[in-house]
C-alpha cells in the first residue's frame, strides 16, 4: 500500500465456519495444539489459557479472481484475498474460519497482485458493488463458478484433520457443522444487532448482522466462530440425548462383561459428554467487546445458555438415576 494510501471502506464483510470434534481420543495440550495450528513458519500461534484452553492460527491468504455470488443474478467480477484461520479449544474442538470484506465500490480493471496483498482479507469488486443482492447471494450460496467462502473453511479443515498428531480415534459419535455470515453497517449511531439467525438443513447455519461502520471483520468473525462453536455443543449433546433409550430396562446379555463395559448403556453413552464436552460452554470468552452484547439478544431468544443448562441437568440426573443400584430402582410400589 502506498504511502498515504488507505484500504477501501467495507460496506459488506463475509465469512463461514465449519466446527467438529477433533478425531483424537485425548484432547490435545498446548503444545501439541502449537503443532496442529502452526500454519506459517513465519509467525507463531497465540495460546491462552485462561478462561479456558485455546489455540488459534495465524491467518493465511487465498487469493481469488471470480465473481460474486447474487441473489439477483447480476455477474460481478471481483479479485483480491480470502483470510483463514483454525482454532482449538480445550484440545477438543476445532474450528476452521474464512472471511473477507467488500468495499462498495472497485476500480474497472484488475490490478496487480501486490495491491491485493497489501489489502489481505479485502475483495474488490469491479465496479459498484450490488450490495444487498450479493449479501443474499452470499447467505444463500451462490453458484458453481462463484467464490465460494465456504470451500476455503472446509478445505483448511480437511488439511489440518489429517495431521498426523491425530489417531483418528474422537471419544463419541458427532457431526461437524457450517456456520456462514454476513455482516452490513448498521445505521449511524446504532449499535451492533443480530437481523436473523437460521438453523438450515446438512447441518447449515446462517447468520445476518448489522455492525457499526468502525468494526473489525476480523471482530466479527471472532463473534461468528464463538456463535459457532457454542451452536456446535448444542446440536451435539442434543444428538446425544436423542441417542440413547433412557429408563431403567436391563440391557440383553453379554458374554464376560469388562468393567468398563458393566455400566449401564445410558452411562457409557453420556460418559463422553461429561469428559470432553460439558465444561466447554463458556459464551463470549473471547468477543470483542464491541460485539459481545449481541450475546444477550441469542440468550433472551432461543436461549442458548437456558438450552444448555436444561440438557446438563438431564444428563446429570440420568447418570444419578443409574448410580443407583437397581433393585431399589427398579422397586414397584405396594398397592
């Protein structure tokens, strides 16, 4: 960037993140999470410990040269670069994030590459920029040929789950999910809002927010991967619950039990969840503050933490149930 050159202002910033289960049966430590995130040579991985365990990459650039998706179907050639980044938490969850912002309008020809480079995470479009068509589009998915935010998130997904720290051995049964957000300016003097939050079909959620003008895009996708990851523990521990046949029936027979397998089915099953997931629910820990009030509109409607709290109740009151032997359990009352 020259000197007294500065970058376009964003009128449209974009992005998807997809969150699974790392497939390692223990949770991986600091160190080792340096290892997995260690994307660059040239810059090193931010760890914090507190509140809790997490590693996250620095990002790395895509660049790109197609156009824009539109819900109007208006073609708009657009170049420049694609951040992404991966982050771990408590050695147990990974995420992968890509993102760009858009300015609202471009030059009519393409650059050379080192204007884009200079601008990392920038798109420029060429022309004006049709921005709430290509804010739907982007929602929507957009189609074969158009830049596709999505494909670079599951790719470097793809690249770190074959890493060779992984054994490939997760300790239960999950679904890795896709979050994909747009984020437009917010009227002058509004504050941050949520416009819409939806839970699509193959594990798609989508999100449509309003952002002060002065917003980092990489503040929001920082909110967008905590929605993400908290999104994630829900649908998880749900499918969990949804899993199993609660009640006191005696499972069939077994052949020379192991103790480990002498617990009863309800208990192998909801174990895991105790030991790798329950104590991960921990909203806004890393938000910027900016954002993190945008927290209160999910907590208030669905719900996320009142969600949350119901099913650690459940599962906490089914593992006691079945601490219980089962003769006094299972007693009929006298008439």
């Amino acid at each position: 960037m020259r000197p007294g050159e500065s970058a376009p202002r964003a009128v449209l910033a974009c992005g998807e993140v997809r969150t699974c289960l790392l497939p390692a049966q223990q949770a991986l430590d600091s160190r080792a999470a340096a290892q997995l995130l260690g994307l660059r040579a040239d810059e090193r991985v931010l760890l914090s410990e507190r509140p809790n365990l997490y590693g996250r990459s620095p990002d790395i650039l895509t660049g790109v040269d197609c156009p824009l998706p539109s819900a109007n179907g208006s073609r708009v050639r657009a170049v420049g670069t694609v951040a992404a980044r991966a982050s771990l938490t408590e050695g147990r969850v990974l995420q992968s994030s890509a993102y760009f912002r858009v300015p609202a309008a471009g030059p009519d020809h393409r650059r050379p590459w080192g204007h884009y480079l200079v601008r990392p995470g920038v798109v420029e479009p060429f022309g004006t920029l049709p921005r709430e068509a290509v804010a739907q589009g982007l929602l929507g998915g957009g189609r074969h040929g158009d830049l596709d935010v999505g494909l670079i998130a599951g790719g470097l997904l793809t690249r770190l789950l074959r890493h060779p720290l992984l054994d490939q051995r997760p300790p239960l049964k999950s679904r890795p999910t896709r979050l994909r957000w747009v984020a437009l300016p917010a009227d002058p003097g509004d504050g941050p809002s949520i416009e819409r939050f939806t839970l699509a079909e193959d594990e798609l959620r989508t999100v449509r927010l309003r952002v002060p003008e002065d917003t980092r895009s990489t503040d929001v996708a920082g909110l967008c991967d905590d929605l993400a990851l908290h999104d994630w523990l829900l649908t998880t521990v749900v499918r969990i619950l949804d899993g199993i046949r609660l009640g006191s029936a005696p499972p069939p027979a077994r052949p020379r039990p192991t103790a480990e397998d002498d617990r009863p089915p309800v208990v192998r099953a909801l174990r895991p969840a105790v030991d790798h997931l329950l104590h991960l629910w921990m909203p806004r820990a890393r938000v910027a503050e900016q954002l993190a009030p945008l927290w209160d509109v999910l907590e208030e409607r669905p719900g996320f933490t009142r969600q949350w709290q119901t099913l650690v109740q459940r599962i906490r009151d089914q593992l006691t149930l079945h601490a219980i032997p089962s003769p006094h359990r299972e007693v009929e009352p006298v008439p």
